[in-house]
C-alpha cells in the first residue's frame, strides 16, 4: 500500500548547485531505506520568496514526487526540519486528490460525449466549434488589477 | 459592451447588460447586478493547486487576504479547494500572508 507524497522544499539561496544536488542524494537515500522511491524531481531554481524569512528574500525550491508510505514521509520531514540550509518545506499527499481530479474530469468528458451523441454529433469536439466564443472579451474576472 | 458599472462593490459587482437575461433580480433594484459565476465552475479548472500562483493570485488582492466569496462569486467547494491551495502556497512562500 503506497501512496503518494508531494515534497517542496525551499533551500536557502547561499547554497550551491552541489549543496542542493546533495540534499536531493539524502532524501533519495532515506527513501530506499525505508522502501519508497522518487518518482519524478523538479528543481523550480531561484524564486523570490513572497516574504522574507529570516535573512533570506530568495530561495531554491525543489519538488520531488515520491512512493511511499506514512513513516518514510515521517523521517524526511524531520530530517529536513532539523537541516540548516533548508528554509522551508512542505508534504502534501496527492494520490487521493489525483483520484478525485482524474474522476470528475472523466465523468465530465463522459457525459459531454453521451450529450453530444444524443443530439446527433461526434462524441469530440471538432475544431473550429465553440460554444461561446464571444465570452474571451468577458469582464466577468477581471480580477487581473492585483497583479503586483 | 462595457456598460454601466454599479456603485459601489469594489468596481466588481458589474450592471449587466445582456439583455434577455435580467430576470428577477432586475426588478427589485434600480441597479441590477450581473449574476455571479464561479471561476473554477466554468472554466472548469478541476486542480487548484498551491503551486500554480498565477491561478490564485487574483484571489488575493492587495492586501494578500483571501477574496471572499461574495465578492469572487466562487461556488463553496472550489472556494474550500481555493483556501487550502493559497494556505499551503502561503507556507512555502508563493504567496505573502500580508502586504506591507
């Protein structure tokens, strides 16, 4: 019984490529110890952080996907907790919330298709067909005036 | 089509303009507001999710608290989906948690 981890950590900016490579190494080595793995990793590079912590106005985020169970999650979380160059971190279980994303996106293409059929149409949609097109110049959202 | 604008409501309670639609709501007020849509709803965006900020920066405005939902019109499942997204990119600082 697997599930699966999200994992962002911010690693404080005066770290070097080879200080970040490194922390990458332990958390892969943690995760073979208590039999997980790294599904996929995804260094965001340099950001500015939306506030400061600390010293630090930017940091390295890196996100790591990985196979695990509870008490592998445990063990990463306190070592990252106790390690000097990271600034933040982040575990979230995602297996679950994927279910429920991929479930209604398939129920929502199913019945469009079913509607679709029912009135006589091919189950996609052929490009070049709108439903409503002149919704692109809509004000509804134009919540855009935050942009900072 | 950018009619008139109804006062107050931040410049986002919009007076509608589609004629046909103005129903009930129209009568009652002399200003009648267009009926608000859950963003998530109908674009349906089904993953909202901390790490896409561009999504939910307009979620918060200048002051980095979170638009409530008589003002976005956001339906209660995405607005529930929306707090924790921003809660969890407010953890990793994507997003302030105020502005100066």
């Amino acid at each position: 019984m697997t599930r699966k981890y999200e994992l962002v950590y911010v690693v404080s900016p005066e770290a070097t490529d080879a200080q970040v490579a490194d922390l990458h190494t332990q958390v892969e080595q943690i995760a073979q110890r208590l039999g997980g793995k790294i599904d996929k990793t995804d260094n965001w590079g340099r950001r500015k952080l939306a506030y400061e912590i600390g010293p630090h106005k930017e940091g390295t985020y890196v996100l790591e996907t990985i196979d695990g169970g509870g008490e592998l999650m445990k063990e990463i979380d306190r070592r990252l907790k106790v390690s000097d160059l990271i600034i933040r971190h982040l575990i979230v279980r995602i297996d679950e919330e994927q279910s429920v994303i991929d479930r209604t996106r398939n129920r929502r293409t199913e019945s469009s298709r079913r509607r679709r059929i029912a009135r006589g149409l091919p189950p996609d949609r052929q490009p070049g067909e709108g439903q409503r097109s002149d919704m692109e110049d809509d004000d509804r959202f134009d919540l855009g005036e935050v942009e900072r | 089509m950018n009619g008139k604008r109804s006062f107050g409501g931040g410049g986002r309670g919009k007076a509608g303009t589609q004629g046909g639609q103005q129903g009930k709501d129209g009568q009652r007020r002399p200003m009648f507001r267009r009926r608000k849509v859950c963003k998530f709803c109908a674009d349906k965006i089904d993953d909202i999710n901390y790490k896409d900020t561009k999504l939910l920066m307009p979620f918060v405005p200048e002051r980095a608290k979170i638009l409530p939902r008589r003002i976005s019109g956001t339906c209660a499942m995405h607005q529930r989906k929306l707090r924790t997204a921003i809660m969890r990119a407010r953890q990793l600082a994507l997003i302030p948690y105020t502005a100066e």
